[in-house]
C-alpha cells in the first residue's frame, strides 16, 4: 500500500497518525475571508512532502495529482516486492478513481489565458482524468488494461472492486488500484454554494455537525490472486473479501432519505463475501458530517446489521482527521482501514465526543485498542453513488 495525505507522508506515518488522532485540518492563511465560505481545509503540505515539486522522474509541468500520486503509487510498488511491471506485461492493470483529474492545471491554464491573455505559456497537456495513468503506466511499465474511474467520492472504492473482478475473473494476476485528488479553489467554491462545508472541525455523527472539509490526498494498494502471491513468496497486508456497488437513480447530489442504495451496496458486499453481517466488528463509515449523508448511512447500516447490533459495533469516519477527499477517498480509507486491523487499533472521530453523538450508535470518539481482524469500508458520493469494500487483516 501507499498513501499520502494532509497527515503522512506514507503509510507507516499515516498508522500513527491515525492512532494519535491527528488532525490534518487547518486554516488556509492565503485566502481573502470575504471570498470563501469557509477557509478550513486539508491539504498535503509540503513539510509533510518536500518531494511534491521535486521528482526529477516527472516533467516540470506534471500536475499536482501526478505527483502526489506517483508518490502513493511508488511506494505500494515497492512495499509490495513485486518483480518488474515490464515481466508482468498485459497480466497486470492499472484502476484509477478520481473526481477532478489534473483540475490544477486546468485552473493555471484558465488564469494565464483567460485573466492574463499568454496561453501561449501554457498548454493542457496534464489536465485530464486519464493523464495520471499515462504516467504511471509509463513509469512503471505496465501494459495491461489502464482504467480510469470517475463516480464521484466512491471513485476508489469502484476502483478497488473493478480490481478484484479482474483479478476474481482470471483477467489478471496484478492490479494496481487507488485514488487521487487534489484541492482546488473551484472545487472548494462548489461545495460552498451547497452549504455544505464546515466553518471550523469535522464532527461526523454529533448532533453538532455543521458539514465537511475538503483535504487532498493519493492512495494505491496492490492487489494479486492468491496464487500469484504464493508463486513469489509475498507477505500479503490483508485480504479483499468483498465489494458492492450500486446507484441511489434519485439526486445529483443528496442522497435517498432511506438509505436504500447505501443498504444494498452493504448487502452487496457482504453477499460478494459470503459474509453475515455478525463477521463485521468495524466499520469506517463515509461519514462526511453532513446533515443528510450521516443521517442516511446511520439508517443504512441499522437495516444491514439491526438496531441492536449498531449499539455495539464500533463505528468511525477517518474524515475527521484527513477532511474528504473526494475521488481519493475510498482507496485511503481502505489504506486505514487495513492499517489500522494489522496495527491494532480503531482510529477515532476526532471533534465528536461520546456525549454529543446524535445516533444510537458505538462511536469511536477516542482511539481504542482492538484485536478486530474484518472491516467494511463504505464511500457514498454525489449522484447516489455507493461502494463498500471488506478487507481481513494479514494476520487473521
């Protein structure tokens, strides 16, 4: 696996982090108050990443997302101590989720040419959704399948289950699969006009919630059949037992009150898994601290696993620590999700307290010590469009 986000640099920073209950939110001290809805944001910094701007490996004009994730993805390659991408040839694939692409360069393009009248500076050759895996292709020499995923804040989480049928189906023995996205001054003004950013933290599932923070981040896993990785001797971080995807067909950007689309992408998952619902003992939920969207995924995880169930099964939403980064999302928390299992422990709602939470459900408020082995992951994104993941610690 690899990772970077507002609070690592790498996966092994990323374990502590969640574990310390680190908070990758601050205040963006650039901005003119008066022309933002709120000035919160989670964003990669670059005392966290020194490398952002500096890879001699990419072109200087690579877009932001390029470079953060050719950072996740170099890292998930050599953690996983696979042999050369080139003797894997068309074996292998590369899945992409993202929501924005290379928007970075699309803005800097607009402002030169538009605002300052010297396109000639500038060309788009970064901008595009598909850009990303024409340089991680290249770079790595994969010449499978390149897929690019864009469904909104479940992208990743499509991503990794377009991954496991390829590898399930006997189409390939290797996928990389992940996320990436960035923040952007367009984006950030998007969710403003919703009214659905928060003016300070992200307090997912408290009766305080006043919405989210946008924050950026990359992450890939590997992912391989088990014959393959007993072929060469891997030590495998976890298993992907399962996943679901389905569309709420309702709003382009709020969800279905009764959580019938979300209920069944867990249902989905869990069938994939040959799974109950008594295998799951944690739960990172979506979780983006939004009025609706908490409300409704409480109200789908209650009819997957009973009232009485949701009382005791340890639920959090890594979004109060790294903000929501959208098409990123589903592939880092799947990298939380998995690190926390093998480390541990349950990272926490950061911001939510035990006392203020809204629904009759266990909240991980502070991080607790744990010896869970299997967890569901859930992205729910704009236009009803629902994932949820399951994965098994290593050691289990």
């Amino acid at each position: 696996m690899g990772a970077i986000c507002s609070i690592a640099a790498h996966t092994q920073a990323l374990g502590q982090a969640l574990r310390n209950g680190d908070s990758g939110i601050r205040t963006l001290s650039d901005r003119d108050p008066s022309q933002y809805h709120s000035l919160q944001a989670a964003t990669v910094p670059n005392a966290i990443a020194p490398r952002i701007n500096a890879d001699n490996l990419l072109p200087e004009w690579s877009d932001r997302a390029t470079r953060l994730g050719s950072m996740a993805f170099d890292e998930a390659i050599a953690q996983s101590g696979l042999p050369s991408a080139r003797e894997l040839s068309s074996r292998s694939a590369l899945s992409v989720g993202t929501t924005l692409g290379g928007m970075c360069s699309g803005l800097r393009f607009y402002e030169d040419w538009i605002k300052r009248d010297v396109w000639r500076t500038r060309w788009l050759r970064d901008f595009s959704p598909y850009a990303m895996n024409d340089h991680l292709m290249a770079r790595s020499g994969i010449t499978g399948m390149s897929l690019v995923l864009s469904s909104a804040c479940a992208a990743s989480a499509h991503a990794l289950g377009t991954a496991f049928d390829l590898i399930r189906t006997g189409r390939c023995d290797v996928v990389i699969a992940g996320g990436v996205d960035t923040f952007t001054d367009l984006t950030h003004a998007g969710f403003g006009v919703l009214g659905l950013l928060s003016q300070s933290d992200v307090k997912p599932f408290s009766r305080e919630r006043t919405g989210l923070v946008l924050g950026e981040a990359a992450a890939f896993l590997v992912l391989e059949s088990e014959h393959h990785a007993l072929s060469r001797d891997a030590e495998p971080l976890g298993e992907m037992l399962g996943f679901g995807m389905t569309s709420d067909a309702f709003h382009m950007t709020s969800p279905e009150a009764d959580g019938r689309g979300a209920t069944e992408a867990m249902r989905m998952a869990l069938a994939c898994a040959e799974a109950t619902p008594d295998d799951i003992v944690y739960i990172n939920a979506h979780g983006t601290a939004t009025q609706k969207n908490d409300a409704t995924e409480v109200l789908a995880m209650e009819a997957v696993f009973g009232l009485d169930r949701m009382e005791s099964l340890p639920v959090s939403s890594t979004k109060s620590m790294v903000g929501h980064t959208l098409g990123a999302a589903g592939a880092l928390e799947a990298v939380a999700s998995l690190v926390s299992l093998n480390e541990g422990f349950l990272p926490p709602t950061i911001s939510t307290t035990a006392e203020d939470v809204e629904f009759n459900l266990d909240c991980v408020t502070a991080s607790r010590t744990s010896s869970a082995t299997v967890a569901m992951s859930n992205s729910f994104g704009f236009g009803g469009n629902n994932a949820s993941l399951i994965f098994r610690a290593s050691a289990s």
